[in-house]
C-alpha cells in the first residue's frame, strides 16, 4: 500500500507545524545499513523519506553527499537495491519517495520505472535535474501509476515558471533556497521566504493546495524551527548522512547519532 506524501502533510499541517523529510542515499554504508538507518529516521521523528539513488556524476550534490554516494556505487549498489530500501522504508507507513536524477531512469526504462517504484509502496520521485517542460515522459507514467512528481523551484525561477512547475508537481513542491551544490551550512539562507511566499502565491494563484518544502542546508534543530516558521516541509540532506559517514564502521555509533538528530530536527520542526 503506498502511502501518499500529501496525507503526511496533510497530518503535519492538522498537528499546526511543519512536516520534517528526511534525505539517505540507498546502499550507504550498505543497503542493509541504509534502510536501518531510515527506519531510526522514521521513528525519531520524520515524516517522509527521500531515498536517494546513487548515480555517477552528481552535479548538484555536494561533497558529503557525493561521498556516500560513491560509497554506496563502490559497494555495488543499483536501481533494484534502490527499489528493495523504497519497498522496506515504505511498509512503516511512512511516504518514501525517490530522489534521482534523470538520466538512471531513462536507462531503466520511464515506464518500467514507474511501475516497479509503485509497485514497491513508493510515493513518487524528486526530479532535481529535469523540468516539466521536458518531462513529458515521466509525467505521463506517474500519472499512469498515481505518483507523486516532484519538481524543484529555486530563487531564480521567473514567475511564468513557478506557474509552470507548481502546476505540474503532485504531492510537494520543492524550494531550494541555495543557489549551488547542496550541503548543510552554518546559517540559513535569506532567500528562501522570498520564494516560499511567491510560490505559495503562484499555487493560490491557479487554485492549487500544493505543499512547498524547504531544502537549503539545514542541519539543526534550531535551523529547522526558523524554516518551519515560513515553509510547510524542512527538507534535510546532507546532515543526516554526516553521522554515519563521521562513525565509519562503528555503525551502532552512527545510528546512535543519527537518532539523536532526528529528534533534534523533529523538535525543530514542531517548534516553528
């Protein structure tokens, strides 16, 4: 049974705050200790998880997520590992979606992709790397498999394109409030609720009660509650695989960290 993002907002929202997403490649440190390690992030506290696809040339990402990613494709991991961490992520309960770039599931086939991610209790997938205007294949498999299509707004986006990009998503919309690679930073960014509040508008705008989630680097609790003041989802990445990355082989160490975390961002959340 695939649980839909739009009911964990949804619940996040009855609740009064903001839902916390929570970002893992699959087969870091190893498939099993990766879906271990989003099992601990669903019971401390997050709302939906992100699973990533290791992929070979991750421009966007930066470099803690670029190590665990080349970790996880040294120790062998493909698409069907991606999809095994989707369907035992997705039987807590809890919205598991993808988040790949494009050129994997081209290789794998759009439709077959499609059909195997809801086939496993998947939700949907982040798109960082493809537009709606080129996405017409995806588009019309998700929409074939009732998936969440996630697309990514930044500072950047024209108002013509906000209008584009929140009309085509399902499920959330995806702000990114850096411009840049991804990584956690120090501080928060001062653009991102600029953009939350002019895509909000857009959405408003066309009728649309699209949720818009934040993904700019967060890596605290406090970080989160100052972001879930503005933004209906904390999206956080890059923090969550430093704990295991910093424990190496002492993976009881990492998950003990990684817990830890969790709360602290899910505080966070239900703090702004």
């Amino acid at each position: 049974m695939t649980a839909s993002s739009t009911a964990a907002f949804a619940t996040a929202r009855a609740e009064g705050r903001a839902a916390l997403v929570g970002y893992l490649p699959a087969g870091f440190p190893d498939v099993p200790g990766s879906i271990e390690a989003m099992k601990t992030m669903v019971d401390a506290g997050c709302d939906v998880i992100e699973i990533g696809l290791p992929y070979s040339d991750p421009v966007m990402d930066g470099p803690t997520i670029q190590a665990a990613a080349q970790q996880a494709l040294e120790g062998g991991v493909r698409t069907q590992d991606v999809l095994r961490a989707v369907e035992a992520v997705a039987a807590t309960g809890t919205p598991t979606l993808i988040m790949t770039y494009w050129n994997p599931v081209e290789r794998y086939g759009v439709e077959r992709f499609a059909r195997d991610l809801a086939n496993a209790g998947g939700a949907g997938l982040i798109t960082p790397d493809l537009t709606p205007d080129s996405g017409g294949a995806w588009i019309a498999a998700a929409d074939a498999h009732d998936l969440d299509k996630v697309f990514l707004v930044a500072p950047s986006s024209t108002d013509a394109r906000l209008e584009m990009t929140t009309r085509a998503c399902r499920g959330f919309v995806y702000a990114t409030a850096v411009m840049g690679v991804t990584g956690a930073r120090a501080s928060t960014s001062d653009l991102a609720g600029p953009l939350v509040a002019r895509t909000k508008a857009t959405v408003a705008g066309w009728g649309g009660d699209l949720p818009v989630g934040v993904g700019l680097g967060v890596s605290n609790g406090d970080q989160a509650a100052e972001v879930a003041g503005y933004a209906d989802a904390v999206i956080v990445g890059s923090a969550f695989v430093r704990p295991l990355l910093d424990a190496g082989s002492d993976r009881a160490a990492g998950l003990a960290a990684l817990r830890a975390l969790t709360e602290d961002l899910a505080r966070g959340v239900r703090a702004g």
